[in-house]
C-alpha cells in the first residue's frame, strides 16, 4: 500500500509541476507582450505628433525642403498605419490567446484539486482499516465493513488519477500547440511590420537623398539681396519727406512690391522645377539603400 501511494505521489506532483511551470511561465509572458503591445501603440502615438509637427515645419521652409518634409511625414504616417494593424494583430493573435489560456489552467487545477481529494479519502479510508485491526482484530463485521469502505474508495481514487493522466496529457498538447501558434503569429506579425516598414523608409531614404538643399539656399541668399535694395530706396523716399506722417503709405507701399516679388520668384522655382513637387516611386528594393548610403558613406 506505502508503495502505490508513493507512486501515485510523485505522479501528483509532477503533474502539478507541469501545470505550476505553465501557469507561472505563460502568465508572465503573457503581461511582458500586453506591455510590449501596449508600448507599442505609445509610440504610435508619439509619431503621429511627429507627423503634425513636421507638416508645421515645412510650411515655414523653402520649396526643396519643404517638398521633403511634407514627403518624410506622408511616409511616417503610412508606417503609422502598419503600427496599428501590427497593435491589433497582437491583442488578437497573441495576447488574447494567452489570456485565454489562463482558463485551461484554471481547470487543470480544479482537476488535481478533485484528485487530491479523492487520494486523501482513500488515505483516510485505509488507515481506519488498519486502526480496527489493531483495536479489535476479532471484529470480522466492522474490519469487513472498513474494508469495502477502503476498496470504494481506492477505486474512486483509480478513477481519478486515469481522469487526470488523461487530462494532463490533454493539457500538455494544448499548451504545446498553444505556444508553437501564438509565438509563430508573434513573428509574422513583427515581420509584416517592419517588412513595409522597410519598403517605406526605403521611399523615405531615396526622396531625402534627391532633396537640394543648396537651390533653397540660393533663393534664401537671393531675397537677402533683394531686400538691400529695397531697404535704401524706402530710405531715400522717406529723406525727401520731413513729415513722419507723409513717410508713412509709401513706407507700407514697398511691403506689397517684396511680398510680390517672392511670390514671383516661388512661382518660378515651381515653373522651373515641377518634378520636385512629386514623390520618387516607392518601389526599391532594400538592397539599393544599401548600397547607396555605402555610397555616402564612402564619398564622406
């Protein structure tokens, strides 16, 4: 009898441990990928500010420039895009399938609850058995009446751990299974993401590279000059006024002349350059990022 019970021990508890090991290991994985998930979507939101903010910087800058940012945060907000599809991917696909796991395990443990029930009644059985045979050897009645109450109860209890093998070993697939699919869904749900990630920002790269800084410069340069000019005739119209009061409309009539005459000068920077207002075609593979920042990177 000591023997069986000692197998039936160590098997207990090594399918306890196996649902321990489950419960702790996949409950903690499972609150590291809500925070991962739930990061993730913070950083969605962070862009999107990034996206605006870039929007209000190119309306303050030149036509080259201007072309750029508006492009690099058309670009950021596409990825932005995939963010989202990628934040409820892994709320579907991966952390709502462990959260549900939670359940299977729940109910393995009401089964070894159930088991250790049972075992502790045909324990508790066995042992009268053995107190009557000590106290009154003679007592056929009583001895024969504990030990068909002992034999109801081993069999319960052989009931109970057939029961319970098979539900452990049910278990064990389903949490096998479980962590093949829920972490494969993981990884195609990362390499989507940064797979058109990479398509984008390899768009991004290209458009930045063809960005001409030093034509914006130029026109910077030429309303610097511009302006000189301007300044020394409103300065030799208001000399030949004694008059603050006189010197004043045509003061403020020099104001719309330069505001026209960048216009005109934008007008034509747009006249001369129309490609620039068009985005560069975002089918490029990755190697050719590659190879054009070695490129940079050489020539620097």
């Amino acid at each position: 009898m000591n023997s069986l019970l000692s197998t039936r021990d160590v098997e207990v508890k090594s399918m306890e441990q196996t649902v321990k090991h489950a419960e702790k290991n996949l409950g903690e994985i499972c609150h590291l990928l809500g925070s991962y998930t739930r990061k993730t979507a913070k950083l969605r939101d962070k862009a999107d500010l990034l996206v605006a903010q870039l929007f209000d910087f190119s309306s303050t800058e030149g036509h080259e420039v201007q072309m750029g940012l508006k492009n690099l945060a058309e670009d950021l907000a596409m990825i932005q895009d995939y963010r989202q599809a990628q934040v409820e991917r892994l709320e579907t696909r991966v952390v709502g399938p462990l959260k549900a796991f939670g359940g299977v395990v729940k109910n393995k443990r009401a089964d070894l609850k159930k088991f250790n029930t049972d075992l502790n009644r045909e324990l508790k059985e066995l042992r009268k058995v053995e107190k009557i045979r000590l106290r009154n050897p003679a007592d056929r009645k009583s001895i024969s009446q504990a030990e068909v109450n002992a034999l109801k109860a081993s069999n319960n209890a052989q009931h109970s751990i057939r029961q319970l093998e098979e539900a452990i070993t049910d278990f064990q697939r389903q949490k096998l299974e479980a962590i093949k699919t829920i972490f494969t869904d993981f990884i195609t749900v990362e390499m989507l993401f940064h797979a058109k990630a990479l398509e984008v920002y390899t768009h991004t790269f290209r458009n930045l590279e063809a960005m001409n800084t030093q034509k914006d410069l130029e026109v910077f340069s030429g309303r610097l000059k511009m302006a000189d000019p301007l300044a020394g005739y409103l300065e030799t119209s208001m000399s030949h006024h004694r008059s603050p009061i006189a010197a004043s409309p045509k003061g403020q009539s020099l104001r719309p002349a330069l505001a026209s005459i960048i216009r005109h000068n934008n007008q034509q920077l747009h006249s001369q350059h129309p490609e620039k207002s068009r985005r560069v075609s975002p089918s490029i593979i990755v190697t050719i990022v590659t190879g054009s920042v070695k490129d940079n990177t050489a020539t620097h």
